[in-house]
C-alpha cells in the first residue's frame, strides 16, 4: 500500500505499507480475543498463489485500498463460536481499519480445531 503525503501543494513523500504489516495486525488483533488459542497453519493449494499469507493462520489478499482477510483459528473448549467469529471479524476490521487506513471487504474466519485443554474465556 502506498499514500503520497501533500503540503501546501508540494509533495512531501509517500507512505509504504509491507505486507507483513496487515498480516502481522490481523495475526496480534486475533491472538488478542478471548477464546482463540492459537492461528492453525493456512492450508496450501492453488489459491496459495495468488494471496499473501505467513502460513501462520492468516492469509491477506489486497486489492487498491480494499483487504480481505481469512482467518484459521483454533479455539479454547466451550467457547460459542459464533460469537467469536463475530468478535474477531469486528476486531480485526477495526484494527485495519484505524491503525492502517485500508477499508476491509471482508474477513472469513475458519475454525479448524478446539483445544480442550485451554479453559474457555
């Protein structure tokens, strides 16, 4: 992501963005909601290609100004999924959204496993 910065009709420079900014945001922003033990590893395939990701349960996917995120999360026991699915999307949203800049199209959310051996939040 780049944004020039303008001063009175003169450019002051740009603003780059790495990639492993959004992913490293989506990844904390996560791991910070009460019920998601960890990331699960993001599954490979052809769609692997074409999408940033840290194969640590985030992929990113960047389109101009617009992001889309997917989620793999592993869950405590006895946690209500959905309402964690809805919790991480509005964290993760707003997180990309406030500290970044970009607007979020979307943020899928996986669960691919419960560990029963962390209490639920």
């Amino acid at each position: 992501m780049e944004e020039t910065t303008q001063d009175e009709g003169h450019s002051r420079g740009a603003t780059l963005i790495a990639p492993k900014v959004l992913l490293t945001t989506a990844r904390l922003t996560a791991l910070g909601v009460p019920g998601v033990v960890a990331l699960a590893p993001v599954p490979g395939g052809v769609n692997r290609l074409f999408r940033r990701s840290d194969g640590e349960g985030v992929r990113i996917e960047v389109e101009g100004q617009d992001v889309s995120v997917d989620l793999h999360l592993i869950v405590a026991s006895g946690t209500n999924v959905r309402e964690l699915g809805r919790k991480v999307q509005a964290e993760v949203a707003r997180a990309i959204e406030e500290l970044i800049g970009m607007s979020v199209q979307r943020i899928d959310i996986h669960i691919e496993d419960v560990d029963f051996t962390a209490p639920a939040a």
